[in-house]
C-alpha cells in the first residue's frame, strides 16, 4: 500500500468515526436510555412520576436551599436531591428546571436573618446542626433543608428533612432520600394540576370547633378546597367532596345524618373518622385530680360495625407517652409544676403502610382499642397506628385519678403488646342500611337507595385529639398553636403528618402514596473503625494507586525491552 493510500485510508477512518460520534449524540438527544443497576433500582422515577412529568401544562422552577458547607449527611441529601430533579427534568423534557441556592452565603449577618426570616415565612423548617472538629471544638450552623417550587406564579414550600426523634441521624436522612420523590411529585402534581379536590369538615354533632383544627386546615388549603357544614340530612349534599371528615363528635347522630353518610360512601366518597368511644374531662381532671372516664354513645357503632370495625369501650395505658405537668407543691405553697408521664397519652407508632411508615410518633389523648371485622370478603383491612408493646388495657366506666402518676409503674402489667387504634379499610362496602326501611328516615320522592358501594375507603382512629390543635388567648383573639407540638417539652410530634397522609391516601387517584413504601438501604460507615483506622486506609487509598502504575510502568518497560531485544 502507498503512502498516498495510507493517508486516504486515515481521512476516511477518521471521517467514518467523527460522523459515528455525531450519529450517536443525535440518536441520545432523541431518545432517552438509561441504565438503573442499583438493587433497589434508586435511580429508577415510578410510572405515576414519569406520567405527572410528561404532562407538565408549563414550567416549573425549584429552588433547593442545600448548598454550602455542612456535614457528609445533608452532603448525601443534596447529592440524592441533584440526581432526582436531574431525572425529573430529563422526563419533562427540560419544562422543569432547578438551582441550588446557599441561604447562608450573605456575610452581613442582619441581610442573612432577613433571609432566614422569609424563608420560615414561606413555609420552610431550618435545623440547626452541630460539627465537632478534632481538638473538641464546636460550630453551629442553620441548613433549610427543603424547596421552593414554582409554577405558573404559585409558590409551594417543599421541606424534605424527616427528623424521627429517637432515631440515628444517619437513618432519618436515609429515611429523608427515601421520601425525595414522594414530596417532590406530590407538590409538583399540585401546582400544575387543574382540578382541586374538594375536603369537608363535618358539623352539627359536637364537632371539634374550627380553631381546634385551624392548623391542619391550612396545611389542607394548600392542596385542597376546604369547607366546613352540617349534613342537615341532605341527600346528595357531599356528593361534591373528595373525602370528609368527621373530627372527634360529642353528640348523637340522627338516622338522616347516619343514611346521609352511607350513601356518600356507596357512591365513592370517602371519609376520616375520629371519635373517641370513651370521654374524660381533662380540664376537671386538672382541678380536682379525680374524674370518671365513661362510655360516650353517639349512635354510630352499628354503622362502623357493618362496615368492618369496632371501636372498643376501653383505655389504654402506654409506657411510651406524653408528658403532663402536675402540681407537686405542698398545700398552702405556691403551685411547682413537674413534669410527669401520663400513661393515658400514648405515643403511638407507624407500621409499614404508607400512610403512616416513617412516620414520626403520634401524640394521643385517652384512647381506645379498635378491632376489625370480618365482613364480606371484599374489604382490605389495614392497621395505621398502634401502641407500643408496653401496653395496658383498662375497662370503663372508670375513675382516672391525677395522683396515679407519683406511682412506680409495674412493667409486668403492660403485657397487651401493640394495640390497634387507626384502621384502613378498603373495598366494596355493604350499606349500612339494607334492609331496612328508609321511607321514614328521609321522606320524599328522588332518593335512589344504593345498597352496595363502588371501591372506596374509609379511615376510622379511635381518638379524635390527634387532629386538635391546642389554642391560645391572646386578647380577644383566638390563636391555633401547631398541631403536635407539645407546649411542655416543645417537641412536635408527628400528628400533622399523619392527618396530611390520610387525606392525601384517601383522595389519591394517581398511586403517589405508593412512592412512600421505596425502602433505600441505608449503608452507613463504622464511625470508630473510621476513628481506629483512618491513617491506613488514607495511605491505602492514595499510595496504592500510584504503586500500582508505577509497577506497570517498569512491567511494561521490561517486557518492551525483552520483546525489542531478542529479535536482534
């Protein structure tokens, strides 16, 4: 071959290679492939995400405030935060678009608290977290550890820092990645949708009043219309609502009332009961140490009954519980509030569903045991809640006396392990009123009965303070303080959370609640093997490599030296 040949040869292989690489880059910009080799397929979006990000009506911007220094954690969170939205921008085909912001990069501290200052306005939690460096020192440092998303002129606050108090710090930022994708879609699918369910508080049985729910409410409004009325026994009159609920009712239900909601649930509608079975007066308690816990009858244990639950007429008693301040002064002193356990406040734990998994602990107030029913076969019964497995079951009629609480507990009484007090049940209901006659419940023509349901849900918990909010005077205003938080110790529990989930778990019709069962397997570093051995896995890490290729060199240095000499 001539030389002349070899060039031509050249051009063409290069040309060949250039026209190779620009076909490749054009068939990548056209379609989207990529590969997930991760077990738990972590990279992986759901198809209900990828749906919601192929129909994106319009732009969405995201503003993450996770960057600056901080420690490895929240590194990981900003870093499994990155890949997310890289996905999700890849599957809207580039309508959704981010930046990473550093709330904390302005060096006047005044201009930096007025940041802080609007971002808490919008919605945003910070944390405040601690490093230690090697001489013992320590640094403090606020992190906002959520999202701003934009859409269309809205703006919805998106904080994605689960903090389960009890839990390791490495796990409740695994457990916050595991979440990434649920909070982020959820809000983005928000924004952009055009249809707003409609949620109803129920009225006119002793409902909690709308202060006592203000809190959740809010939080509410900002994914759904919400209303509040009575039922009136009005039929077809919530036949416009997505779900309601019926917070903590005092007072009896009529017939009309009862038949009113058991149409609602035949056609679809679904609903959140909270009610205690079992009232005790707090506030009496408070005065005069001794009050009678008695059974409250409001006439709807029957209707729960047919569809698949009862609410029992007891109390439990839970190792695991809040804290009440008593007056421990002597008589005639001026009054020394301490800080007791109340074992009649249960701090109640999730299980694995996804309204509930993950989920911080539930403060509750004088609850009660629910069962499950075995019904038709076509309702799927699941537990929400449950009590610790230091649990005790008391009857009633009772007496709760204030004093109990100086008492050393017995351990060996609490042997009633996890009880069940927020049940889901899914499926095709019977009414709660075939056979029987309804001409006398609501008189008049155009009422078509309906005696079997469509697939619907209903949620029952057996208690109803878990959606209360406590209140505060403050001149002649009525302030809503934040639903969980615990005016003793200032730590808020997961109450709000709880009632977002169910809501959103009853009213989806886009499978997002699935997105909370992901489960990342958490693969944390041995800190003190890090402590032991950190100098010789450092050595091993940035000594070995070079030796390495140092060693090939002089490998391949010998054998071209041996292969070039011995053909001479």
């Amino acid at each position: 071959m001539s030389k002349r040949e070899k060039v031509i040869r050249y051009i063409l292989q290069l040309l060949l290679t250039i026209v190779i690489i620009v076909f490749v880059g054009y068939l990548s910009s056209v379609f989207y492939f990529r590969l997930d080799l991760t077990s738990e397929k972590k990279y992986t979006l759901s198809k209900t995400s990828r749906t919601i990000l192929d129909d994106l009506p319009g732009e969405v911007f995201i503003q993450v405030y996770l960057e600056g220094e901080m420690p490895i954690g929240f590194k990981r969170l900003r870093t499994a935060t990155r890949e997310m939205l890289d996905e999700f921008r890849v599957h809207s085909k580039k309508k959704l678009n981010f930046e990473f912001i550093n709330p904390s990069e302005e060096t006047n501290q005044k201009e930096r608290n007025k940041i802080y200052e609007e971002l808490y306005d919008k919605g945003l939690q910070p944390t405040n977290i601690q490093s230690k460096d090697k001489e013992g020192g320590r640094s403090q440092k606020i992190v906002f550890p959520g999202a701003i998303i934009n859409f269309n002129g809205l703006e919805m606050p998106v904080n994605m820092l689960s903090n389960t108090p009890g839990v390791s710090p490495g796990e409740n930022l695994n457990r916050s990645i595991e979440g990434l994708e649920y909070v982020l879609i959820n809000a983005i699918k928000t924004l952009s949708t055009d249809s707003i369910y409609k949620i109803a508080f129920i009225e006119g049985h002793g409902e909690l009043y709308e202060p006592e729910v203000e809190d959740v409410s809010k939080e509410l409004s900002r994914y759904y219309t919400i209303d509040r009325g009575k039922i009136g026994g009005e039929p077809g009159i919530l036949d416009d609502y997505a779900a309601v609920i019926i917070a903590k009712p005092t007072e009896r239900f009529d017939e009309a009332d009862k038949l009113v909601l058991d149409q609602y649930l035949m056609k679809g509608g679904k609903i959140l009961w909270l009610h205690d079975p079992v009232a005790v007066d707090m506030d009496s308690l408070m005065f005069s140490s001794v009050t009678v816990a008695f059974i409250r009858d409001i006439n709807i244990d029957d209707q729960l009954f047919k569809y698949g639950v009862r609410i029992n007429p007891n109390l439990i008693q839970d190792i695991q519980c809040a804290y009440i301040p008593v007056n421990t002064a002597l008589v005639g002193n001026p009054p020394q509030y301490t800080p007791f356990p109340w074992l009649f406040f249960p701090l109640l734990q999730g299980t694995n569903h996804p309204v509930s998994r993950n989920l911080n602990l539930v403060k509750s107030e004088f609850v009660s045991v629910i069962d499950t029913i075995s019904g038709n076969g076509e309702i799927k019964k699941a537990i929400l809640l449950r009590s610790s497995p230091y649990t005790k079951i008391i009857g009633v009629p009772n007496l709760i006396n204030l004093e109990d609480v100086k008492k050393p507990t017995d351990e060996a009484e609490f042997n009633r392990s996890f009880q069940p007090v927020a049940v889901i049940l899914e499926g095709r209901f019977e009414s709660a009123f075939r056979h029987r006659m309804i001409s006398g419940i609501i008189p008049g023509p155009g009422f078509d009965f309906i005696e079997n349901s469509v697939p619907t849900k209903i949620m029952v918990v057996s208690d109803g303070d878990i959606i209360r909010n406590d209140v505060r005077i403050q001149g002649d205003k009525v302030v809503a303080l934040p639903l969980g938080q615990d005016r003793l110790t200032q730590q808020t529990y997961g109450n709000k959370d709880f009632i977002m989930n169910a809501i959103n778990f009853l009213v989806d019709d886009a499978g997002l609640m699935e997105l909370r069962t992901r489960e990342l397997k958490i693969r944390l570093l041995d800190r003190a093997k890090i402590n032991r051995s950190h100098l010789l896995w450092q050595l091993v890490n940035t000594l070995l490599p070079v030796t390495l290729i140092i060693l090939f060199g002089i490998a391949a240095g010998i054998w071209r030296r041996r292969k070039y000499t011995t053909g001479k």
